[in-house]
C-alpha cells in the first residue's frame, strides 16, 4: 500500500519515467510510476493521499485530458504537469484545468523536488482541514435539535435574549443549551463555535 504521502509518477517514456522515480527515492520520497494516464486512473479512486506528476504529451489520454476526467472524480490531489517545449499552451491549459504548477523539459532536479514538496505540504494541509470539517460535522450532528437551533441563533449573531424570544423560551434556558453546545462541539469560545460552524459548511451568516 502506497504512504499518503507518495508522488504517482505518470510518463509514457520509459526514461523519463524511471530518472523521476531514481530522483524521488534519493530524496527518500515514495513514488508510484504509471506508463499512461489510462493506467493511473484505474488506481486513482483507492489512492488517498500525496500528490501527481504527469506528463502533458501521452497517446491515448493526454495530461488535459486526465485532469477533466480526475476532476470529474473529485480527485483531490495536487498535479503537477511536464511539459516539452511546444506544449507550453496545452500546459497552460492545464493549470487553467487545476493543475498547480507546470515544468518545462528539461527542468532542474531541486526545483521538480521544491514544487513537489510543496504541493505534499499543499495536500496535508487539504487533508488535516478536510478531517476538521468532517469531526465538526459529526458534533453538529451530536446536537439535539433545540441545541441545533441555539446554535444558529449564535452564528446568526445573535445575543441569548433574541435567541430566547425566537424559541418562546428562557434566556436562562438558551444559557443551558449555549454552555452543553460548547461543550459538546469542543469550542472554547464563541468565536471559535462561529468559525467551526461555519467552516464545515453546515450553517451561514
């Protein structure tokens, strides 16, 4: 099983294939290498993390057309694409299709490795962001609907004493339900309830 950090290595040309794997593992990088896009794409659904390099010119699928299809997956991960040099506006076109940087053959070594970091930095912070989301949408879901309510009524802006005329009931009562929300979202302030809330996509201002 690949790490979640691995770099999936996608090149028709057997050399170019093998000199990136060669430069990756020196770098005590993973890598998986995939002859054609047709190829990766079959393995793409059960990857979970990391980040790909493709190359733009391949027969059957081109770079392009393996970034529509990945996106029409929602594919998550980084892609970088290679590029020769009368390719650069099918490269172009790629970065418009989501691709986070594009390299010109022959590129340096330490430059591939610095874009390819960055974009395994670029999917951790994805990744630890999309857990965040989907932790605070389990504790929304833990809220009893009187609970749920109360805690719109905060996202709203709302002070205790509205939220309590909007309920028909007491400020007293929203107090109780405001401190067992906090509680059971784990937020130690009302900014930060309003900022989970709302990152998660469940509520809005």
């Amino acid at each position: 099983m690949p790490s979640d950090q691995t770099v999936y290595v996608i090149d028709d040309d057997d050399a170019a294939r093998d000199s990136l794997a060669f430069l990756f593992r020196t770098a005590e990088v993973d890598v998986r290498t995939y002859a054609s896009a047709t190829e990766f794409l079959a393995a793409a659904p059960e990857l979970k993390g990391g980040c790909v390099v493709t190359d733009v010119r391949m027969p059957q699928m081109d770079g392009l057309e393996l970034l529509r299809r990945l996106r029409a997956l929602d594919f998550a991960l980084p892609v970088i694409v290679m590029t020769g040099h009368g390719d650069i506006p099918l490269a172009v076109e790629a970065m418009k299709a989501g691709a986070v940087d594009f390299f010109e053959k022959p590129f340096s070594d330490d430059a591939m490795l610095a874009a390819v970091r960055r974009a395994l930095g670029r999917d951790r912070e994805d990744r630890a962001r999309e857990a965040e989301r989907d932790a605070v949408k389990e504790r929304i879901a833990s809220l009893s609907a009187r609970e749920r309510q109360v805690l719109e009524g905060l996202v709203a802006g709302k002070a205790n004493k509205n939220i309590a005329f909007d309920l028909g009931i007491s400020a007293r009562t929203v107090e109780i339900y405001r401190a067992n929300v906090m509680t059971k979202m784990h937020a130690a302030s009302l900014s930060e309830l309003v900022r989970m809330a709302l990152g998660a996509g469940i509520l809005s201002s």
